[in-house]
C-alpha cells in the first residue's frame, strides 16, 4: 500500500488516496459540472466512491494495465481537491492520464501544475516513453489545460481528441 506524499511542487502535493479523501472525491464525483466530459455518471453513489477510494488506498501505485488514481491536496491547506489518473500500458513504455479537479479548485492553475509533476514522474523516475490523454471534441477547457502541459494533439477519432507528450529523453 502506498498513500505516502509521492510528489510535490510550490502549492501542491499529489499522493496516493486515503480513506479521509472519500468524501471530498464524492461531492466532486457529484458535480454535474465536474461529471459531464468523464466516463461516470451522476448520481454517483457513495458505494461506488467508497470502493474505488478504498482500493486506491490500498493498492500499490502505478500498476501495468490498471488506472491509478491519485489524490491531489494543495500544500497549505488540507483536503482532496482533485486527482490525476494514470493507466500505464501493459506492455509499451506509455502512460495515458486522466485529470479531475473539484469546481472549487479550478481555475487557479493546479490541474496545469498536478499534471506536470505527474509527467516528470512518469518520465524521470518510471522512464516512460510518452503521455497521451483523449478528450471530448467539444471540452475546448481540457484542450487548453492539455495544452499548458505541453501535449500536442495528434490525431481525432469520431468526437474524441487524442493528445501526446513524448519524454526528451527518448
């Protein structure tokens, strides 16, 4: 189990879940706003937060063809504010990543700043080859938040947006 503070930048910390998150990942969970480009539907049951926050806190991190969702709480101030998802390939030296942020916590640069520390950890210390994320066509505020994280789109599939970030090193 790993829930330990993983990493850190001037505002932010982003760790794995804890039991304490679960409320604060439900009522984002819950948010018509924060729910309309994911993969979840509202209402979102307290049961389905419980079992995902408790396997998440109880999992080791970063798993080979699974999605590890990690918690992200702003350095002063204590709580879950969002969280970045990282589903690792199973056989390739690629992440595809995933990010939500409570209606609260958007607009003051963390997911831009989460996502970073993430994609440095991904390419310096799991030496991954390159990051990808898809989006909505339509979620214009994604795009840009992709953008600030310096991943390019690539290609368009239907209504979905496919975005890369390859690590220099490669």
């Amino acid at each position: 189990m790993t829930t330990e503070c993983l990493l850190s930048s001037e505002r932010l910390f982003v760790r794995g879940f804890t039991l304490d998150d679960l409320d604060a990942f439900h009522a984002y969970r819950n948010d018509v706003d924060v729910a309309r480009w994911q993969g979840w539907s509202v209402p979102y049951s307290y049961a389905d937060a419980t079992a995902l926050v408790t396997e998440m806190a109880t999992v080791n991190l970063f798993r080979r063809g699974e999605w590890t969702q990690l918690a992200v709480e702003h350095l002063e101030r204590s709580g879950l504010i969002g969280d970045v998802g990282v589903r690792m390939e199973a056989r390739e030296p690629t992440a595809e990543l995933g990010v939500t942020f409570s209606t609260a916590a958007q607009g003051f640069g963390y997911a831009t700043e989460a996502l970073e520390i993430v994609i440095a950890h991904l390419f310096q210390s799991l030496n991954l080859a390159r990051v990808i994320a898809i989006a909505h066509i339509d979620n214009e505020r994604v795009h840009r938040l992709l953008g600030r994280a310096a991943l390019a789109v690539v290609a368009r599939d239907g209504d979905e947006v496919v975005f890369s970030r390859r690590n220099p090193a490669f």
